[in-house]
C-alpha cells in the first residue's frame, strides 16, 4: 500500500473530492485526520475508514480560523506524533457572476477558505514536517484557475493564486526535504460541477443538457472526470512513489488542460 503507516491530513473531508481522498488514502493505509466544518460528516467518513480496518480522527475545523487550525495539528501530533502528508483541498465555489456584480464580502470570503486556509494549514503543520525532514503537501486547484470559465472570476483568481503559492513553498520547503505539488482538477461529476453548469446554462439563455454536453466534447476523453480520479493522483503525489516530484502542478482534466 501507498501510504502504509503515514498519518495524512485532509481538509474539506466531509464530502466530495475530500471525501473520496480520504478514503483512498485511508484504503492505502494511511492514517487519516479528516478536517471540515460539518463534524457529523466527518464522523461518517471516519466509520467507513474504520469499517474498512483503517484509523481515522475527526476533527471540526474552520480551515479561516488560525486558532482552529492550529488546533487541528496539535490534535493530530497528540494522537499520532507526527504530520507525513497535508491535503489542502478545502475550498468553496464563490459567485457565478461578472466581475463588477461581485459583492465584496464574496470576494474576501473566497480568498479566506482557498488561499489563506491553504496558507494557515500549511503555517501550522510544516514546522513538525521541518523537525522531522520528511513530509508531502498536496494543494487542490482547478482547471479555472488556468483557463477562463464565465463569470468565476474569484474562484479563477484564488485557484490560481494556487500555483504561485505551491511553486514558492516547495522551493522555500525543499531543503528540509518536504515536497509541495498541485492537483488541478477538470470538471469533475457532483453537485459543485451540476450548480456551475446550471448557472452557465442560465446565463447563456441555454439548456443546461447543452452546456455539459458540450464540456464533455471539449475533452479529448469526451467526458467528465470523477472524484477517484483526483483522488489517486492526490495518493500517487502523497506517496513516496513521487518523491522526486515538487514545485509542479498535475492536470487531472480528462485532457481539456495539457
């Protein structure tokens, strides 16, 4: 297995792409600290990782939150000892608005989960990964924060507020040996990706059967990608598999983004 031992923290656990992470991870025998702001989710995430023979702590956390967060390492360092992996995969979708309809509190809501909760999990678990001189952060971006998608101007610029952060730190973390990547997940099959499409369908006066029809056809798959799919990169990244890979970004896209 993978991740046999390793204790992995992933934020954004209670559902969707964090959830499948969680349970991969889990089902490669990692460890897992599940970290949401829905503890009950959490809870149900941790039994599946339980029944499955796995371990798995459940922590209610609000990735914003610097006292949260801190909380959530010292948690996980008292229960296991140490941190070998941090998933960053907390994040919300923001507005489906233009530009100058975008109130500002939306604005700084984005940028408080996508890109200060990323910098506040990282501040808070790396000085145990430098101790030890050993450990993998993988952030989740997206696709939007590459390519233009109508009307997600926040969420574009947090996600590719991303690839900055990802490619300083694993420049500044790689001396102590800790490896830092991004996934950039396409249009994956859920309930976030249904919500886009509805709202681009609404404001191209179109049917939203069009609008996924046709981001299907854009890929060179012809379709969608799935949470497993990000979710084994997320374990490939998060294994010593990859331990020559840092500072780099992976296209999980089904081929819309080379």
């Amino acid at each position: 297995m993978k991740l046999e031992g390793k204790v992995v923290v992933v934020t954004g656990a209670g559902r969707g792409i964090g959830r499948e992470i969680a349970l991969t991870c889990g089902r490669e025998g990692g460890r897992i600290a599940l970290a949401a702001r829905s503890v009950e989710a959490l809870r149900e995430v941790a039994s599946e990782i339980e029944l499955a023979g796995g371990e798995a702590l459940a922590v209610e956390t609000n990735v914003c939150n610097p006292d949260a967060v801190a909380a959530l390492a010292d948690q996980v360092l008292s229960q296991w000892g140490r941190v070998d992996v941090l998933v960053n995969n907390s994040g919300i979708g923001g507005p489906s608005a233009p530009l100058w309809e975008v109130r500002p509190e939306d604005w700084e809501e984005i940028f408080a989960v996508n890109v200060t909760g990323v910098y506040l999990c990282c501040q808070a678990i790396l000085p145990s990964m430098i101790e030890r001189r050993s450990g993998s952060i993988v952030n989740i971006g997206s696709i939007t924060g590459k390519r233009p998608l109508l009307n997600r101007t926040p969420y574009a610029a947090s996600k590719a507020a991303l690839i900055g952060l990802t490619r300083t730190l694993a420049l500044e973390a790689g001396p102590h040996q800790i490896r830092v990547n991004l996934v950039s997940p396409g249009f994956v099959a859920g309930e976030r990706i249904d919500w886009v499409f509805e709202q681009q369908a609404i404001s191209q006066g179109r049917d939203v059967g069009d609008v996924r029809a046709d981001a299907e056809e854009m890929t060179p798959l012809k379709r969608l990608v799935s949470a497993a799919d990000v979710a084994r990169t997320v374990a490939f990244l998060a294994s010593d598999e990859s331990e020559g890979i840092t500072g780099t970004y992976v296209n999980v896209t089904a081929g819309l983004v080379m």
